[in-house]
C-alpha cells in the first residue's frame, strides 16, 4: 500500500467517522431534554425609543 492510498483511506476513514457521528447525533436527539440554545428578546417598546 503505497502513501498516496494510505492517506486516501486516512481521509474517507475521517469524513466516514465525521457522516456517521452526524447521523448518530440526530438519530439520538431529543428535543423535549435540552434547553433553547437561542433566547429571542421581547421586542423594544417604540415609546421607549
């Protein structure tokens, strides 16, 4: 197996291991467990303004 292959198989092995824990993260995620991670604030008072 010459470098040029090996560094190939290097490469499909990452992004194969990169899809897979992808997939495995929203097969696995549950919404109704995790809190927003995003906080959108009440709108400004245009009397304030």
């Amino acid at each position: 197996m010459n470098a040029r292959t090996r560094t190939l198989l290097l490469i499909l092995g990452f992004v194969a291991f990169s899809l897979g824990s992808f997939v495995w993260f929203i097969a696995t995620w549950d919404p109704a467990k995790e809190e927003p991670v995003v906080h959108i604030p009440p709108p400004l008072n245009e009397s304030l303004t």
